[in-house]
C-alpha cells in the first residue's frame, strides 16, 4: 500500500444509528467513500474530475472488520491508505476509531477495479499511478473536517 494517510474526523449522526444506539452496520462502508475521497483528493485527484477525464473506480470487494461501537454524536477518526493492487485495480485500507477513548470501531478495505464510463477495465493512466506512488506527498491538507451536520 501507498505511504501516504489521508485522515479525517467525523461525527455519528443520529440518522447512522440503530435500536440497539450503535452505528448500523452499512455505514462502514459510507465512513470508507469519505476517506477514499478525500485521500484521493489528498493526492491531488478530485473523484468528480477523475470521472470527467474518463476514468472510475467501481467497488469490486469490500471486506469490513466490526471491531467496537460508535454512538450518536460520537467522533470518528477515519485513516484511509490506498495502492495499487495488481495491474487494474486500487485498493484502500482504512481504520475508523472513537476519537475519545480511541477505542477501535470499524476496519477493512476496498478494491476498486480502474474502468472507462462503459465499464471496461483499462490499465491505470500515469497520472493516477504517479499519485497513488506519490502518496508520501499530499497535495492538500492531511487532516480534513467533514461538515455532517
């Protein structure tokens, strides 16, 4: 994987949350887009241009370890990490923890197949190679707030 971290913070919202008061269990993988977006953008690659020069990054697998709860209102800290994986495909770690009491909630990964807007695989274009080996070298600030409220 890339050295690069992209992390960033955010807050379990109420709408996120189950009868038993924990986190439903299909938010992991909507905490994982939001660090996926934001390494990317990190690394200098807004998702919203990628897909306008033609390239995207379909989910191929996903794989998620339940690790502790989260609560309404609760901070979540979310480190994202990504490369490439084989010779089509991105594959991003990340590791979401309570931000007080960095209690370990959620861990996992994805793997994102590199395709044109028709779905076809097509080998990852240099820029995209040269960002994730340049991960070391954020573009943007490494610690980015999202507004969720």
């Amino acid at each position: 994987m890339g050295q690069h971290e992209s992390v960033i913070r955010l807050r379990v919202r109420y709408g996120e949350t189950d009868q038993m008061g924990t986190y439903y269990n299909s938010r992991v993988l909507d905490w994982f887009e939001c660090g996926r977006t934001e390494f990317l953008r990190a690394a200098g690659i807004r998702y919203a241009d990628m897909e306008e020069r033609g390239v995207f990054l379909p989910i191929i697998e996903a794989h998620v370890n339940f690790l502790g709860r989260a609560r309404y209102d609760d901070e979540l800290i979310v480190t994202t990490t990504a490369g490439l994986h084989g010779k089509a495909r991105v594959r991003f770690d990340v590791r979401i923890v309570r931000a007080e009491g960095a209690g370990n909630v959620a861990g996992g990964y994805t793997v994102h197949a590199v395709g044109d807007a028709s779905g076809k695989p097509i080998r990852p274009p240099s820029w995209l190679v040269e960002a994730l080996d340049e991960g070391s070298q954020p573009h943007g600030p490494a610690m980015v707030d999202i507004a969720r409220e």
